[in-house]
C-alpha cells in the first residue's frame, strides 16, 4: 500500500490545471495557496453554461440606437448558448493576485465591447465602453453600459436597477432589520473603500438595505466565498489524510479491494475533488464527504 500523500497529490493537479489555462505556477510548499491561487482566478471566470438573458427595461429601450448593439447581441447570444464569454473580460483575469471588487461584493461582472481579439492574449481589446452584467446561475441581466471612469465600478447604480426591475433577483439580501447606513459612500468613495481591502456589506438601495450579494472580500483582496471554500477543502484534506492513514485496511475491505497493491490518489476534475484507488480506478469518496467508522 502506497505512503498517503493526497496534498502532493492536490499540488499537481492543480498545477496541471493552470497550465491548461496556460498559467505557469510553481509548486509552492502550501497546498492552501495554491487552492486560494486556483480558485480565485475560477470566481473570476463565467462558467459557459446556457442563460436566459434579460435586459434592464430602460436600456433595451435605448439600445437600437447604442452604438455598440452589435456588440452587445453578440454577447447575448454567447450566454444564451451557453460559450464562453470570458475572452470580454479584463485580460488579466488569469492574474492570481488581480481581484474584481465589483464582482466580490454585487456579483455584477463587465464585458468590454469591443470587435478586434488581441492577437498575444486572444481577448477582445480593451476598450472604455464597457457592458455591466448581474451573473447568476441560470440568468443573466443586462443593466446598462458606461465607460471606463473614476467610481463606475461602486456606482449603486447598478443595484438601484436590480431594485428597481428585478426585486425578486436581489429579494433575499434585503437586510428586514437594519434601515440605515452610515457612512454614506459616494461612487468614488466606495471604490476607494474597496482598494483599501474594507467591505461595507451594507448598502442603501432607495427605502432599502441590502447585504453584498457578492458576500464581500477580504483585507487580503480575496473574495470572502473563495476563501471560505479553500478553507473548507483544507479542513477535508486533513480528516480525510488522516482517515485514509489510519484505515486504509479497513476501506480497502469496504471496496473489495487488494491490501498490498492498492494505490489511493486525489484527483480534481472540473468540478470534484476525488479519492480513488490507482489500479482499479475506483472512485472511493469525494469533497466534502467522509467516512463514519463504528
């Protein structure tokens, strides 16, 4: 039976993940900095997956005349079928130590409309005319356009159009006790708060208080989801070391499986961490279960 080594194991894999999106990482002494590495560039990526796409009602109205409406149902179009829209995205969303505020605290993520790829990064150029999008697992909302300006990205504009149109979307961050917030923040004070590392949570929307729908980040920069994530894998990784360590024989029994060959491995899949067994490929248990031995 082989030495437990499954954060070794945690180590390539996700090494051999970055260099898919052809990212050179090392294999750094810390499993836990390379997950928080991992999967904060992973939050920072729209998952290509097919939505229902909705326009903020004032927008559609203007949008025949929007210089950029071909880019814009373009777009659309991406998200119905369910491609990849990430390439519209800021070219640095592969950096591990870049951090989109907007979209750790409201979930609103920005596409740049423009209609030339970038030949060296295959992403759209850059451009000031930028299309703001409230992401969620089945929809998407279209809010507006505005161009690249101090404070556009802490604008409670955009909650203001949740709010307005789409209450039903954001209903379950309404705070029911709180009524109030001070300070009050204006666009470019709030974008401030953030590159500080500070997260309000808070924010008045009309007659109402809203928490983050993004949750919020941390003084690090990182999204607070992220970190909790990395911090719940790590607590897995150490029980389920030590479970293997302590009863590999018995789980061995468990599966039919021969004690003196059996060769036990983490693998990470898209959207799994599994332990299997080498030979037989068996999948033996996956994040975030464990074992209960009598």
């Amino acid at each position: 039976m082989n030495q437990i080594e499954f954060d070794q194991d945690l180590k390539l894999a996700l090494h051999n993940k970055f260099k898919q999106y052809g990212i050179k990482i090392p294999i750094r002494s810390k499993v836990r900095d390379m997950l928080l590495d991992y999967l904060t560039v992973m939050k920072k990526l729209v998952k290509p997956i097919p939505r229902k796409v909705i326009y903020n009602p004032e927008f559609s109205d203007r949008l025949k005349e929007h210089s950029k409406e071909k880019e814009i149902r373009y777009l659309e179009r991406l998200f119905v079928l369910g491609k990849n829209v990430n390439f519209y995205q800021s070219k640095r969303i592969f950096q591990t130590r870049f951090h989109d505020h907007l979209l750790y605290e409201w979930n609103i993520f920005h596409f740049h409309l423009g209609n030339e790829l970038e030949k060296k990064s295959s992403f759209i150029k850059q451009t000031d005319q930028m299309l703001f999008v409230y992401v969620l697992e089945d929809t998407a909302v279209f809010l507006d356009t505005e161009t690249h300006k101090n404070g556009i990205f802490g604008n409670i504009k955009w909650l203001e159009i949740l709010h307005d149109h789409f209450p039903h979307l954001i209903e379950q961050y309404k705070d029911r006790t709180i009524r109030n917030v001070a300070p009050v923040l204006d666009a470019a004070e709030r974008q401030l708060y953030w590159d500080k590392g500070l997260s309000p949570f808070l924010t008045k929307i009309r007659d109402a208080v809203y928490n983050s729908p993004g949750i919020g980040r941390t003084t690090s920069g990182h999204s607070i989801l992220v970190v909790d994530k990395v911090n719940s894998i790590i607590r897995w990784l150490f029980k389920i070391t030590e479970q293997f360590s302590s009863n590999a024989e018995i789980i061995c029994d468990i599966f039919k499986l021969n004690r003196e060959n059996s060769k036990f491995k983490i693998e990470f899949n898209s959207s799994t961490i599994d332990i299997i067994e080498v030979n037989s490929r068996k999948r033996l248990i996956s994040y975030p279960n464990l074992y209960t031995f009598e």
